[in-house]
C-alpha cells in the first residue's frame, strides 16, 4: 500500500503522486525508476510536463533508498513545503509599503542551504520578494526552510519557468536589473541603487548565464582585495543587499 513518508516531503507511490499533481500541491521534482512501466507512468510525467516539473529517471536503488522500506511503485515526488508566489504579488508588497522595489533573482542557485542564507537576509533587509527558476535550482525544501531559519515563511518567492522573459516583464514595469559579474567594471560601492531594482545573484559556480547577464541593465562587482577570486553566493548577496539598504537609508 503507497504511503506518504513525511521526512523531506517526499510522496511515495503513483496514485499518491498523481493525486498530488492534481491537487495543486506544489512540487519541486518527480524521481521515476527506470524499470517502470511507461504506460503506468505515463499520466504522471504528462501532467509534470504540463506543470513544467522536473521529471529524472533513476535507478530503483535510489529509489529504495530514498523511501526508507515504504512501496514506492517506482514513483517518488518532493512536494513544495511552501506556497509560492507570482512576480505581481511581488510588486504589490512594495506598492503596499509604500517602498521602492527591491528584488533578488537568483539565476539557479543549487544548493540549498547557500539559499536558506539568502533568504534569511533577505528577510533581514526588507527585501519585497526573491524569484527562482523551477528548472536547475533549489527550490523551497525543508532544508531550505531549516537553514532560513523561519525566514522563508517573511519572504515572498516566485517561481519562474523563464528568468530571462521574467527579466523583461520587471523592465515593462520600471524595474532596473543589476547583475553580479567577477567582470564588470563598476564598483558596487560607486554605484547608486536608489531605483526600483532587482539585483540577479549568479551559479555557485558558474555565475550568471549569458543570457541573463546580457539582460541586465548595468552590472556590478564586490571589491576583490585577497588571493580568492570569490565569494560564496549567499555572502555575496549578502553583502550587495545590505549596501542597497544603507544607501536608501542615508538618502
């Protein structure tokens, strides 16, 4: 008999699965064992496509291992421990507050914890709302929500099929973007972001795409001043977040 297995909000087993799809719930990722019947999961990967989920296939094994002796009939889905928001709502909290937007994007920061950091800040510097792709990201996990520490339950998240599209939508709406690059040629500490901003933070280890970062209105760089060539994500956007908020508070 399928079940759910609590730890991780993971759902074990194809009816449990599909059920949750349907349902609305909020899914971060669906495992699929490779030995499994397409036509038995065929219902479920069609409607994750619809949804725009991540579907991987995997070896039974990981499976097993992952469902800890629950019947997982070859079907494992990490369901989201957090209601996201759209991009709107976002802006709507800014005008609310009376404030000038300000918006972190976070161009498929993986791991969860570097994440949990960010969010933690953010909720710290009054950030309006942080926007995460759904593919190649780490999404709201109960990881994430244990390294925030309760932040993430303050901050609203967007999920976003399409960063770069989300990107020009923000500049429709009188958003500037600032991006992080090791490359740029402006100082953060000589630059003025008392505009309504979004602030794109890159990859761990990649930085930003070239996409995005050819999207960004202007780009900017923290001071590298010792051997290292870089700093960890959330310490970076860390530092980019409390510099807007001391400028807008001296003005």
């Amino acid at each position: 008999m399928s079940e759910v297995i609590h730890e991780d909000e993971l759902i074990a087993g194809k009816h449990p699965v599909l059920e949750a799809l349907r349902s609305g719930r909020g899914m971060n990722k669906i495992w699929i064992a490779d030995s499994a019947q397409k036509s038995l999961t065929q219902p479920i990967t069609a409607e994750a496509k619809r949804l725009g989920i991540v579907v991987q296939f995997v070896d039974k094994r990981k499976l097993d291992s992952m469902a800890g002796g629950v019947a997982h009939q070859g079907v494992i889905a990490q369901a989201s421990a957090y209601d996201y928001v759209e991009v709107e709502d976002i802006l709507a909290i800014a005008r609310e507050r009376g404030e000038t937007p300000f918006l972190l994007i976070l161009d498929e920061i993986e791991d969860p914890h570097n994440l949990g950091s960010i969010l933690r800040t953010a909720e710290c510097t009054g950030v309006h709302g942080v926007i995460i792709p759904k593919r190649r990201s780490a999404g709201l996990t109960a990881t994430v929500l244990k390294t925030s520490a309760g932040a993430a339950e303050h901050v609203a998240v967007a999920r976003v099929t399409n960063i770069a599209q989300t990107m020009d939508k923000l500049k429709e709406s009188g958003i500037w973007v600032a991006g992080t690059d090791l490359g740029a040629t402006q100082d953060v500490y000589k630059m003025k972001f008392d505009m309504p901003l979004a602030v794109v933070i890159g990859n761990e280890s990649k930085g930003m795409g070239r996409l995005i970062k050819e999207k960004c209105d202007f780009l900017v760089k923290l001071p590298m001043l010792g051997k290292l060539n870089s700093l960890n994500a959330s310490v970076a956007a860390g530092v980019l977040m409390y510099e807007v908020i001391r400028q807008r508070r001296s003005d």
